[in-house]
C-alpha cells in the first residue's frame, strides 16, 4: 500500500479530526444503502397497485437486492485487496447511484427487480469497504469506538426508513424512493475523491473461483429458500426446501474444500479462535433471537394498533434513542474491558424489555410500549457491536479481511433466518386464531380487523398472536446468554504482529 494508507494511526484516545473525516464519508454510504432497505419495504404495497402485480411478485423487489448482496459479500474481502478499498467503495457508490437512478425510471416490474438486483451489487460492497477504510484510518486500539460510531447508520435506517419512505410515497411518487439516493450518492463519491486516504492493491492469494462457485450461490439460495417460509407457510413447501437444501450442500461442499486448500474465500481456520468461535455462535443465535424480535414490532403498530406506515416509524425511535446513548459509552469500553461485561448487561436489558412485550394486548398504554422499546435500545447499544468487536481483538492482521467475510456472512444469514422464524410463527398463530391456512393468517387477520363488525373481537386475537410470538423472541434472546456468558471477561492482549505487519481492519454489513 502507499505510504499514506499504511501511516499508523495515531495512539491518543479519542477519534480524531482525520478519522472523523473518514467517518462522515463512511457513515453517509451506510446511510444510503441501509435506508434504501427500509424506504422500499414500506413502499411494497404502493408498487403493487402501480405495476398491477401480485404480492408474490412485488416481494423480488426486496428478495433480488438481498441476494445480490448475499453473492457479492464473500467476494469483497478479496477484492478489496486486490483493487485497493478505495477504488473499489467508489465502484459501488457508482453501482448504487446507477442501480438507483434505473430503478426510479423502470417501466415494469421485471425492470425494477433488474436495477435492484444491480443496487444490491453496489449495496453489498459499499458498508464492507466503508467500514475497512475507517478501521484502517482509526487502528486497531479503537475498534470499539469505531464499532460504535459506525453503528448509527444501522439504527437511523429502521428509523427513518419508515418515516421517509411514508411521506416520499404518500406525498410525492414512489419514484423519489429510489431518486432520493442520486443527491446523497453524489456528495458521497466527491467527499470518497477528496477525504479518503489513497491505498494501493495489495499482493493477495490466487482467487478462489471454485470456492466462490459454491459460497456465493449456495447462500443465495439458502437465504432464498428460508425467504420463502412465511409466503409458503412452513418448511415443508418445495419453494422453501428445495433451494435451501440446495444451498447447503452447496456450503457444506464449500466447507470441506475450504479446509484443505491454502487460499480458500472464506478461511474457516479462523475458528481455531476460541474467542472469534464464540463471538461468532452468541452473533448467529442473537441475530436470529433479536432481529427476528424486531420485525414484529412495526407489524403491530401497523396491523393490531391501526397506525400509519409514517406514525410507526415514529413510535420505534425511542429504540434509536436508547441505542445512541449507549453506544458511543460501550464503544469506548470494548476498547478497555472484556466484551462478556458489556454484552450480558445489556442481554438483561433486551430480556427485560422483551418479557415486557410479551404482555401486550390491543390496548396496551403507549408510554408502557415506548418505555420498553428505549430499555431494549439501551440493550441494543451493549450488545450489537461489542460482540462484532471481541470477535476481531484477538486476530492476526493478515485474517482480519477474511474474519470479516465469515462475520458478514453470518449476520446476512441469521438475521433471514430470524425474520423468517419470527414471520412464520406469527403467521401460523394468526392462521389458528382466524381459522385459515397459515401462509393466510396475516392477510386474514388483516381483513377482520378492516371489517368494522369483527374489528373489536379481530384486534384482540391478533394482539394475543403478536404476545405469544414475542415469548418465542424472549426464549432464544435468553439462549443468547449462554455463549454471551464465555466471552472474553477481560480484554484481551494485542495479537503479535510480525515486522511490516499493517492492521487490515474488519469490514461488516447489517
């Protein structure tokens, strides 16, 4: 690399001006890519009626973004080596910005899902270099506040995701969706230009194109498959199983290459680490456990309290709230002290707040439901990016691109994996609750609560459906205590890197 990109970060404590500079260019990206994600769910129904599509159809709208960045991830690592992360975070801005702009102008539904198929490429490389370049520009000493500060992005998307999207589809078209990207893209890639430090490509391994071959369509189609559960009612559908067993094989394929070649895409010898192994199971289960959790929630603002798309997204911001307090005083913590004494206070925190949900009915007092919600984001602040950190302390800077692709690659596919559960649950108690087949129990849960002669005796049934999924939420969220409790109690010491070593900092996408 030049001798601009591999100066030494400097020692003191706090971030500073140059570092922050990176941050606000790094923190910009994210929060397009992330608010791309929410803007367009909550425009699903209004794109429905204006391509004259089946719900079935519009949903590839979201599913072909999802498995773009699914292909793309385990390839970034790679790449950013080989073409220098700064080039190659400009490459997806413009892939964004092009995605973007396409999809504003698309003509038919089949035109939309291309353009997002080609946002997703963009999207899926944009965070993992984003966050690589920042990393680098802080050092390894800081990664916890870097985790921190880096983490923001991903609590303003579920927020103002919502928000803005309500207001841009209501007030304006569909269209500004995607056309608010183009100005906030643009002032990305002139600040990308102007602030980033220069790097070069960097001497990597022979690409692992068989490798890629098998992890990049085999996660695609495991996360393809798992998609499909709630739509298809259970497991037993051949549009869920086919896929993901495809998928697996095709991973489990991966995994035996993977351990017998020196240059595999993803270096599964990374879990060797006793402490990377067991940040890594506590990620999945608490990925799967908490953000499945989470989609229940604008769900039932939406569907049992009646609410807006624009005033649900307005009654989630206390969780913003309480994660934004906590993360800049955890970050700074997972700098001094060992990961388990931030991450299990703040799971008491989530399972706290979580019991709480498990009691809500249809009537449940707002400030009861805020107050839960700002508890389980103060959880969120000691939790989410703690754990990413005690994953990355204890490695060698040469495993650090590698560590981050299998850190990707788990949060992609847990966090499918939860909402998936989460959905399917919901939907097969509603299903028993209103008397029809489960893939139909939201959509007929949705029609007694429409009906003005069933609404009363409907919002009651659907609220016990939301409580009772929520009890599932709390069991797996409380599961997440028991690796949680093998985390590192202590910070652990510096790895020893050997002379001309240079820290390659993690990359992570949400």
């Amino acid at each position: 690399m030049s001798t601009e990109s591999t100066a030494t970060a400097p020692q003191g404590d706090a971030l500073d001006a140059r570092v922050l500079k990176v941050a606000s260019v790094v923190v910009l990206g994210a929060i397009m890519a992330i608010l791309d994600t929410t803007v367009v769910n909550v425009a699903l129904q209004k794109l429905t009626i204006e391509f004259s599509t089946s719900f079935d159809v519009i949903q590839w709208v979201s599913t072909g973004y999802l498995l773009a960045l699914a292909t793309v991830i385990p390839v970034t690592g790679w790449a950013s080596d080989r073409f220098g992360t700064k080039r190659l975070y400009m490459i997806a801005i413009v892939l964004f910005l092009a995605g973007s702009m396409l999809a504003g102008v698309a003509w038919n539904i089949e035109t939309l899902i291309l353009f997002r198929v080609l946002q997703g490429f963009g999207g899926g490389m944009l965070m993992p270099c984003g966050m690589t370049i920042m990393t680098r520009a802080a050092g390894p000493q800081r990664i916890g506040r870097v985790m921190a500060v880096l983490g923001v992005p991903m609590l303003l998307g579920p927020i103002g995701g919502p928000i803005l999207g309500g207001w841009l589809v209501d007030a304006v078209s569909w269209r500004w969706i995607f056309f608010i990207n183009v100005p906030i893209g643009v002032v990305t890639l002139l600040l990308s230009w102007r602030l980033l430090p220069k790097d070069a490509p960097e001497p990597s391994g022979r690409f692992d194109f068989v490798g890629m071959l098998m992890v990049s369509p085999g996660l695609a189609a495991l996360i393809f498959g798992v998609s499909k559960i709630p739509s298809a009612g259970g497991i037993g559908a051949v549009e869920v199983w086919l896929p993901a067993l495809a998928g697996l094989v095709l991973l489990a394929g991966f995994v035996v290459r993977a351990l017998k070649v020196p240059n595999p895409l993803v270096d599964l010898r990374l879990f060797k680490n006793r402490t990377f192994t067991v940040a890594m199971v506590t990620m999945s289960l608490f990925f799967v456990a908490f953000l499945g959790g989470m989609m229940l929630l604008p769900t039932y603002f939406l569907l049992v309290r009646g609410e807006t798309t624009l005033h649900a997204g307005l009654l989630l911001a206390p969780q913003g709230f309480g994660a934004m307090i906590m993360m800049p005083i955890t970050g700074r913590l997972a700098d001094k002290v060992g990961a388990r004494k931030i991450v299990l206070p703040g799971l008491v925190l989530i399972i706290g707040s979580m019991a709480m949900l498990t009691q809500v009915t249809a009537t449940t007092p707002y400030p009861v439901l805020l107050s839960a919600l700002f508890v389980m984001g103060l959880g969120m602040g000691c939790t989410m990016m703690p754990i990413t950190t005690s994953a990355l302390q204890t490695l060698q800077p040469k495993d650090m691109a590698r560590a981050s692709t299998a850190t990707n690659i788990v949060q992609q596919t847990a966090g499918a994996i939860g909402s998936a559960v989460m959905a399917t649950i919901l939907a097969a108690l509603l299903a028993g609750k209103f008397g029809v087949p489960t893939a139909q129990g939201q959509l007929a849960a949705t029609a007694a609560i429409l009906n003005p002669a069933s609404h009363s005796a409907a919002t009651g049934l659907a609220a016990d459906a939301f409580s009772t999924t929520f009890v599932w939420s709390l069991v797996l969220v409380s599961l997440c205590l028991i690796p949680a409790f093998f985390l590192p109690k202590t910070k652990p010491a510096a790895p020893a890197t050997s002379e001309g070593d240079e820290i390659t900092p993690p990359v992570m996408v949400h």
